[in-house]
C-alpha cells in the first residue's frame, strides 16, 4: 500500500513539474510573442521625451493684473491658494514701447513680475500687441503684418531685463486667425518669421528661458479669416519651426462634451477640433515631423458657461450669440476642468507640460465681454468666485512622478509669506 501511495505521489509530483514545465514555455512565447509585436514608439511618443521643460503637469492660470494694482497683489494670492504655480500675463509691447523714439517704459511690467516672484508665483509672458508705429499692413500675406525684427529687440530686451525671473515667453496667441493677426490672412511661414526673430532674442537675452510658440486655435475652418489648426502646424513645421521653439502650445477648449470624449467620436463628424482630446491629434503630428522629444503646452483650457441667446455686435446691434452651442452650466465647467487634468496626468504624462486654465477674471469684464464666460470667478472686487475655483483648489493632482492630495476637511494648507522685500 504504501509503495502504491509513494509511486502515485512520485507520477503526480512528475505530472506537476512537467505541467510548469509547459506554462513556462508558454508564458515564454507568449512574452516573445508581445515583445515583437511592441512598436517602438507609440503615436504620441510619451518614451520619446528626453528633458522636461516645464514639470508634467503643471497648474498654470490667466491672469490680467497689468493695470490694477490692488487687483494684481489679489490675483496673485488667488494663483497660490489654489495651489498653482504658474500664471500666464499679458505683456503688451504697445504697453511697454508705444513711441518708437521714446524709451521703453518698465514701471508696470516692474511691478507685475515683483509681485509674481515674491508670491512664488512662476510667471509666463505672453508676447503681442504691436504698437501702430510697427504695424506693416501693406505686407502681402507672406510677410508678417508688423516689424519683425522691431518684435526681436522688444523680446530680446524683456528677456534680459527679467533674466532668471521669467519661466517662459509665450510668442504672440492663435496666429492662424485673422483676427489674430491684425486682420490679416494668417499665414504659418510669416508667423515663422516672427516666432525666428523673438526666439533668437530670447535666446541670446536669457538661454534659460522657455519659448513657447503661439497657441494655435482649434479649428476647422479654412479661409481668408481662418486655417485648421492641423494644416497650419503642419505648415509651421515645413517653414522651419523645429529650430525656433522649446515647446509646443496649443489651445484646448472643451467646447460643449466632456474632456475625456475622444477624437475619433462619431458624434464629432470628423471634427476633432471640437474635444478636449484634439491635442492628441497635434502630438501626433509634432511627433510624425520628428519633433516628438519635445513637450507641448496647453496655453488656453476651459468651458464657457455662456448661455445668452443674443449678444452685442460692435455696431450695437443684437445678434444670435455664436457661444452658446457650446457652453455648459459651471458645474459642468468645474467637473470637467478637474477631469481634463485628471486624464493628461493619466494620459499625457510626460509630453504635456504647463496647462493654463482661463481665466481669474479681468476687474472690469462685464457679461458682455466673452471672456467672463470662461473665468473662475466673477469680474469685480465685490466678486463671487465660481465652482471651477474651489474644484480646482481642492483636487488632488500629479505633477510629475509626484502625488499631490487633495485638501481636506480641517486641513489648512495655507503657507505664509515671507516679508516683501525693500525697494
């Protein structure tokens, strides 16, 4: 009986081994298998990111504090209490330099990046509005509508002036607009011009810093006043973009579906400008023109909340308001700008940088104006902030390899400030 029990027990202890035995080889083939069939790089090139500019992903938010003081201290804290370290302001050239013969006037310019640096605030200029002694409107469609290399100086000057205290330039916003570009036709090789002359600048002010080409509008409309966003990327690369920027922007609004919904979505009818998820489709291009080693950055992200059915036309007429198709109620703004994160952390990491939300409300919007629509708050120092606000504040949140949890009842993340620095 027992010889019967220990050969019994020898075949099943035989019958084991070779049963591993067989998976072994299985689980062996199959990983060879799946190791071939892997391609080397995916459509979006997330391996292809070799240095990181900007941390992925990094809160940032559009400010407008350029002519009110009381407005900009304010503004700042708010960037800190919703615990985002960048703001992107406005720095316009016409504000800075508007008599060609006159020097350029710092004071304000001053006051904003001294307020943003002792919030801890990283600051990212946007660079435009031409004063008229540089507009060029009698330039055909090839050339740029101002003075290029009039734009270089301004840049190069800023830069060094602010050497070490700017994170990034934002050169000019949505050039493949007319309206844009001095109502002009919009064209990518002219843009290259401008974006060749201020990144050079830049470059040789502050080789520190950041330059991140225009935030191109999604759209697919192709005419005078318009080109899709797609062709004139593409178009921007064959001009030579590759040698004039560190990374990428592109704009993102939500328009009317969640952020998640993806490109492809049959509800789009094939235009994907109108989702969130479009910037997959402009990685993927950056990546097809070898150009995938560097990050983007989202300049502009949001949902309106605009729900007129009329609005003001310049000539003081009503008209059908062209916003409201996509507009949303703000607690769908709040919810789907906490998931329009959430997704780029789970998704975009590491080829997604800075994501800039609009907006912390200018102190004089009123409801006529668009951009009210898509800020975090109400315009005015009386002001109600919006739930977007507290949503975003109190989101947990990714940046980088690191887990930022959300704050939490009874938990006071506030930090004090140090004291102002002497004048």
């Amino acid at each position: 009986m027992r010889k019967r029990l220990l050969l019994s027990g020898l075949a099943l202890s035989a019958s084991l081994a070779i049963l591993i035995v067989i998976l072994i080889v299985i689980l062996i083939v199959s990983l060879l298998g799946v190791s071939r069939a892997r391609p080397s790089a995916t459509p979006l090139g997330a391996e292809l990111i070799r240095e990181r500019k900007f941390p992925s992903i990094a809160y940032g938010v559009h400010v407008s504090v350029w002519w009110n003081e009381t407005a900009r201290a304010r503004d700042f804290e708010y960037v800190r209490l919703m615990r985002f370290g960048y703001a992107k302001q406005i720095f316009g050239w016409r504000d800075i330099q508007p008599i060609e013969t006159q020097p350029e006037d710092w004071s304000i310019a001053d006051e904003v990046v001294a307020e943003a640096n002792y919030r801890g605030v990283k600051l990212i200029a946007r660079l435009g509005k031409p004063p008229d002694w540089a507009i060029r409107l009698d330039r055909n469609e090839y050339e740029p509508p101002f003075d290029e290399h009039a734009f270089g100086r301004f840049c190069g000057a800023l830069a060094a002036r602010y050497k070490g205290r700017i994170a990034g330039y934002q050169v000019w916003n949505e050039p493949n607009l007319a309206r844009e570009w001095l109502n002009k036709t919009p064209n990518a090789a002219a843009y290259m011009k401008v974006l060749a002359a201020c990144s050079a600048a830049i470059r040789a002010a502050d080789p520190q810093a950041v330059v991140i080409s225009a935030g191109l509008a999604p759209t697919g409309t192709l005419s005078p006043h318009s080109i899709p966003d797609t062709l004139y990327l593409q178009q921007m690369f064959e001009a030579g973009a590759a040698d004039h920027y560190d990374v990428l922007g592109l704009n993102a609004p939500g328009y009317a579906l969640p952020p998640e919904t993806p490109p492809d979505d049959p509800r789009l009818d094939g235009h994907s400008w109108q989702v969130f998820r479009h910037v997959e489709v402009m990685r993927a291009l950056q990546v097809a023109h070898g150009e995938g080693h560097k990050q983007i950055a989202i300049l502009e992200m949001g949902w309106t909340t605009d729900r007129r059915d009329t609005i003001t036309a310049p000539d003081g007429s009503q008209q059908p308001n062209p916003y409201r198709w996509h507009a949303v109620s703000e607690e769908q703004q709040a919810d789907y700008l906490v998931a329009a994160f959430e997704y780029a952390a789970r998704h975009w990491r590491p080829w997604v940088s800075l994501m800039v939300v609009l907006y912390l409300a200018d102190l004089n919007w009123t409801p006529e104006d668009e951009e009210y629509w898509w800020a975090l708050n109400d315009a005015g120092f009386d002001q109600r902030m919006r739930p977007a606000f507290f949503a975003l504040a109190n989101a947990p949140r990714y940046i980088d390899e690191t887990y930022i949890p959300p704050i939490l009842d009874g938990i006071n993340p506030y930090t004090p400030l140090p004291p102002r620095p002497k004048t």
